[in-house]
C-alpha cells in the first residue's frame, strides 16, 4: 500500500519545515536580544548591567502610568518563549517532559542574559529569566493540551509523550 509512505514522506517534510523555523525563530530571538544594534564583539565586559532585584524595572513604569511598556515587556518576555516550548514538545529528538522544557527555556533564557552582560547590549534582570521559563512552560503546556486535544478528536498521538 502507497499511502504510508506517502505519510512518512510528508511528515519528514513537516518536521524539515519545522526544523528550518526553528532555526529562523532563534536567530530573531537572539537578533532582538543579544545582537541588537549598538553590539559590538570589542565591547566584552565593559557596558554589561546586571539587575537582581525582581521586577524593579516596572516600578518607574508604574509610576509613570506606562501600562502599555510594561504589557510589552511583561508578556513580550513570556510570549517569546512559547514557541521554544512548543517546539521542543512536539518536534524535539526525543520526547520532552513539561520540566525539562522549562528547565531548556531556563537555561536558554540564562544565555541569553549573559551574553547581553557579555556584550553590553541589554540589561541582564533575574525577572527576564523567570519570565522566558514561564514561556517555555506554557508553550509545552500548549503543546500538550493540543496532542490531548487530538486524541479526543480521534488522532494517533504518541503516548510516550505523557509520561
């Protein structure tokens, strides 16, 4: 019967897809983060800030009513890592459990921060962390509750997944 190839092949040109956006999705992720303008690789360990108080950022936007800068920057942090969790729950080499894609979206995330005190690019803070996790989870979370969702529905779902 041809129709299981067919399948196979399709799914692998799903998952190439996939791979290939994946790929362009952390390149924008670190574009906008660490290698923004004003990066400069001669700039190592000279503009680097470090912020270690949770949330202190918000509280001049609080202040200042700007309710629409803190939107940006609370749920921007949050929303920029769903697809990182996404993605390692439903395409990864191997099956993902939720905490171990917050944990990759942790330490990502830590990277990330690093590599802004490294090169001066941005403001490393401990809530940009606990936020980009919370991403991660959410978009595992998401992830899972689709592959529940097409079990429902009456679709092969792997189960190892749930474990």
């Amino acid at each position: 019967m041809v129709l299981p190839i067919k399948n196979e092949k399709k799914s692998i040109l799903i998952k190439r897809i996939a791979i290939g956006l994946f790929w362009i999705y952390i390149g924008v992720l670190l574009r906008i983060t660490v290698f923004r303008s004003g990066f400069q690789p001669g700039n190592l360990c000279q503009n680097g800030t470090l912020n270690l108080t949770l949330f202190e950022s918000y509280v001049p936007l609080l202040e200042n009513r700007d309710f629409k800068r803190i939107v940006y920057l609370f749920v921007g942090n949050i929303i920029w890592f769903v697809p990182l969790g996404f993605y390692l729950g439903r395409f990864g080499r191997r099956k993902w459990k939720v905490w171990q894609v917050w944990l990759s979206g942790l330490l990502l995330s830590f990277l990330i921060e690093f590599l802004q005190y490294v090169f001066g690019t941005g403001v490393s803070e401990l809530d940009d962390l606990i936020l980009n996790s919370l991403g991660a989870w959410i978009g595992a979370l998401l992830e899972k509750g689709m592959r529940i969702w097409g079990m429902r529905k009456g679709r092969r779902v792997d189960e190892e997944s749930f474990k």
